[in-house]
C-alpha cells in the first residue's frame, strides 16, 4: 500500500514519516538560510497487522511540483500536513493540494494534520479547515510529529479507509484466487488489463502471485485495524 505524505515546506512531512521509521531515507539539500529541504523524497515504511505501508513523502517548495507529481503517482491514499502554526504557509499548501488532487483523482482518501500543536497560539483544527476552505466532513488530527501525538491514528484512519475503497474488489479477489480467467469474466477485463492489474495489485502488496500456477492469494493482513 502506497501513501504519500505532502504539505508546504517545514510543514512536518519528514517527521511524520520518520516517527514511523527511524531508517527512512531523505534525499534533500542545505539550503542559504542552513536549513535543510526535501528535494527529492522521503520513503519509509511500517507494518499494520504484519501489512506493508509505504510511505512517500514529496518536496514541500512549490518549484519542485514535477518531484511532486512523480511520487504521488498511483499512491492509494493522501496525509496532508497544514503549519497550525505559521498561517502565512496555507497558500503555499493549497496549491500543492489542488496539484495533488487533480494528479490522484476524486476518490483518493486524503486525511488532514493540523501539525504543530505544541507550538504557542497554533490553530485549532476547525480554524484550519474554515481558512483552508475544507469540506465540513474532511478529517483533520491536531499532531505534533516531534511527539507522535495523533500520528498513529490519523495512519490508521487512514488505511481503513483505503481498506474501505478496495473492500469490494478484495471481496471479489478472495473468490477468485485460483481462477483468474474467472475473475477476468467478472471484472470484464481483457488479457492485457487483467495482467495490469494483478501487477499493480502485486506492487501495493495486496496480493502475492504465483506465476507458475497461474493463481494469486490475497494477503491476510488485509482488514480493518483497531
């Protein structure tokens, strides 16, 4: 499973992922003010109920929009970060939301971070929303990502909901496993879209497949987490 993590410059997207995996990787670069900025992307990963999550996370200044539309590409699920603390940061976040959404598309789930709470007179998670222009029914976690608080929730609300969006094709799947031509009549594929999306069900670690046999199982890890 693939979530990227996006939001403006020092927003907290490297300390999200690295709370989750002190190993992450970081491809970034000092800059003239000596601070150092993603340029590339982070990746790090975690395992919920012994399932494979990726994270990916996406440079933060605004010229690195074509970095940005590589590594959210075929992502399953969005954590956008929002600076409670520095306001002056939103209209740099919205227009990487904005590029971010037309790239993943409109049923991709996104869950929000309303991050540095630990930071005198950050905003409160509603204030974010109504300057942000956010849907009444986005879900936003006040974080604090040197603390880890609300970290592993918002990662779990999350997952369940992606796990949610592919519920009914994994139902589906489970019928099917030794019998992909079946599988291929029910989804109304042809050989080439089939292959397609074994494979790429095979790279979110959805599904191991067995070429020789010409079947796949559908990984066990994959139900709700409490």
């Amino acid at each position: 499973m693939k979530i990227t993590v996006s939001g403006p410059t020092q927003s907290g997207k490297s300390s999200f992922i690295k709370f989750f995996d002190e190993k992450a990787l970081n491809v970034e670069a000092k800059a003239r003010d000596n601070k150092y900025y993603t340029v590339g992307m982070d990746l790090g990963s975690v395992k919920l109920n012994g399932f494979d999550v990726f994270l990916f996370g996406t440079p933060g200044l605004l010229r690195f929009n074509v970095m940005r539309d590589v590594v959210v590409r075929g992502a399953d699920g969005l954590i956008f970060i929002f600076d409670a603390a520095h306001p002056e940061k939103d209209e740099d976040a919205i227009i990487i939301l904005n590029s971010l959404r037309k790239a993943l598309g409109p049923d991709t789930p996104i869950v929000y971070l309303a991050n540095k709470q630990d930071v005198a007179g950050a905003r409160h998670v509603e204030v974010v929303r109504s300057q942000n222009y956010l849907r009444e029914d986005a879900v936003i976690f006040p974080t604090n990502t040197l603390t880890g608080e609300n970290l592993e929730e918002a990662l779990k609300y999350l997952v369940n909901r992606i796990y949610d969006h592919y519920s009914s094709l994994i139902t589906v799947l489970r019928s099917y496993e030794t019998n992909i031509e079946g599988l291929q009549d029910k989804l109304n594929k042809n050989p080439m879209e089939m292959r397609d999306l074994l494979n790429n069900l095979e790279i979110k670690r959805f599904i191991e497949v067995d070429r020789i046999n010409r079947t796949y199982k559908v990984k066990q890890g994959l139900k709700l987490l409490i």
